[in-house]
C-alpha cells in the first residue's frame, strides 16, 4: 500500500501547480506581440506607448495599430486590435455596429519593381538608390536638385511602391549658386547670376561672341557708330577721335576747330598772314610777288630782260 500516498502527493503537487497558474493568469492577463510580417506595430495602454515584455507579450487591454512597411500596400484586415486578455488572443477590432471584424490581421502587398526609377524631369538619374537592384517595395532613391542649384534640405525620391515606382518628395529645399560669386563661371568679362544658372555680358564697347562667354571689341570706326566729327580710330574697347591738317581736336574729344596758323610766328609767312578754314595763305606787299614755297616774297620783275651771261668761246 505505498502507491497511494504517493498518489496523493503527486495529486497535491499538481492541484498546486494548476491554482499557481491560474492565479497568475488572473493576475498577469497576456496577448502574444503578434509580430506581423512587413508591417510596424504602436501599441498604447492607458495613451502611453508600450513595447511587449521580456517574454514578448502585451498586459490586457494594450490597444495596437500596425501599418505596412513603407513602400508595401494596405490590401485587407485591420489596422487596430485590443488586447482581450488571454494568452494568444486579441480582440478584433469592434465596428460601429457593435459587431467584430472577422480576420486575422493585417495584410500588406509588397511586390518588387523590375525597372529602375527612371529619370526625373531636369535633373536626370538618380544619384543613389537605398538597394538594388534589384529594387525591393521600399527602396527610395535619391535626385539631387539638378545643375546650378544645391539641396537645402529636405528629398527628392522615388520609392519602390509595390512593384510601381512613386514621387517622394518632402519639404526640398533648392538653392541658387551664385556662380558669379563663387567665381566658377566662365564668363570673360561680366557675369550676372541668375536662378538656377547665370548669363555673361560684356563691358562697353565690346560684343558677346556667339560662344555666350568671350567678348570681342566693337570696331566703332567701321559700324559707323562713333561720333567723331573728322576722323576715328579704332582701339581695342573704344575708339579715338582725330582732326585733319590745320584742325586741332577740341576738349570735347570729338570736334575739330580750325588753328589759326598766323598767330604762330606769323604761319612762317613773309610778309602777310591770312587765316582761313583748315589753312592759310600767304600774301605779299606791294612790289613783292609771292615765292614758289608759298611764304616768302620776292621782288617784283622790272620788266627788263634778264641778263644773258656772255659764254667763253673758244
Ligand atoms: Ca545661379
Ligand atoms: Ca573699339
Ligand atoms: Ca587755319
């Protein structure tokens, strides 16, 4: 008669085992984390974010929202659920009705894109994709902001959205180069910044060459734009202005007044100066002829023969 108080103690240790655990799941109610694939889960008691214990599981009445992993698509079940309390239960999330929705959990479509992410208008291929390829639902890929500007802030991306490639773009912040400060143009002369690019001039008195950068010299003289009032010369980024002989240039720079040759040493003449426009003329006094250089006077001819030297003959 040994087996039965052996009976009784097992009984007893078993009895105790079941209350121990029955206490605890009164005291301690628990929902498995349900860890559902391509999704991520916030979870709130009492509006206070709570992460699952140490054994991986939500006290009574954590109240869970799962949402498809970026680039996955939301194709059925619910978002919400509730914890109800017993181990590996949660309860569905309840409708207006007072019904609950029957389903297991959510589910989130999350399919590859085959292509690349293409080009985006005015700026071109992506700078950097976060995989790939092959591009899984998620990828995000990078443009910059495009020649002539740099990122501020913010992205501009494309994203892999179950198997089709979406815009993803958030707060960008594009700014101008200053290619004129920064001194990275090519302009030969005059740079002007402008949104996104800058434009090159010339400075007076030359031309834009067709290139867009190098400046070529006006020649004034010829395009017949100066406004000289005698002669021009052409120089390289203007012109100069001249006067003919017996006209001297005027501090204007561009007209010409006659120089009254007599009041310098009486324009080298004789005996008589007369000024006139652009020269003079030399005259003689009475019994004088002028001379063949047009400034001395000789003495009128007498009217007599001019003398003939006799010739020695032999
Ligand atoms: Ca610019
Ligand atoms: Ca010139
Ligand atoms: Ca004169």
């Amino acid at each position: 008669m040994k087996s039965s108080p052996r009976l009784l103690i097992l009984s007893l240790v078993l009895l105790t085992a079941v209350t121990v655990l029955a206490k605890k799941r009164k005291k301690d109610p628990t929902c498995d984390a349900k860890n559902i694939p391509n999704t991520s889960r916030v979870c709130r008691l009492n509006g206070v974010i709570v992460t699952p214990s140490v054994r991986g599981e939500f006290i009574k009445l954590t109240e869970c929202t799962w949402n498809c992993n970026l680039g996955c698509k939301w194709v059925g079940g619910p978002k919400k659920r509730t914890c109800k309390g017993r181990p590996g239960e949660w309860k569905k999330q309840q409708r207006s009705n007072g019904q609950y929705q029957k389903s297991k959990g959510i589910q989130c479509a999350c399919r590859s894109c085959t292509g690349g992410p293409g080009d985006w208008p005015g700026v071109g291929a992506s700078a950097d994709c976060t995989s790939g390829p092959p591009y899984g639902a998620g990828t995000l890929c990078n443009y910059p902001c495009g020649p002539g500007y740099t990122t501020g802030s913010g992205n501009r991306q494309r994203l892999c959205f179950n198997s089709i490639w979406r815009d993803h773009v958030s707060d960008l912040v594009c700014t101008d180069i200053d290619e004129c400060a920064a001194d990275i143009d090519n302009c030969a002369q005059v740079c002007t910044n402008t949104d996104g690019s800058y434009t090159c001039g010339c400075n007076p008195g030359y031309v834009l060459n067709a290139d867009g950068v190098s400046c070529d010299d006006v020649d004034e003289c010829a395009a017949d734009t100066d406004n000289c009032e005698q002669t021009c010369t052409n120089t390289v980024g203007s012109f100069t202005c001249g006067c003919n002989d017996g006209y001297v240039l005027n501090a204007d720079g561009f007209s010409c007044d006659d120089v009254d040759e007599c009041l310098d040493n009486n324009g080298g003449c004789a005996h008589d100066c007369d000024n006139t426009v652009g020269s003079f003329t030399c005259s003689c006094l009475a019994g004088f002829i002028l001379a063949d250089d047009g400034l001395n006077c000789d003495p009128e001819p007498t009217g007599e023969m001019p003398t003939v030297m006799p010739t020695d003959s032999p």
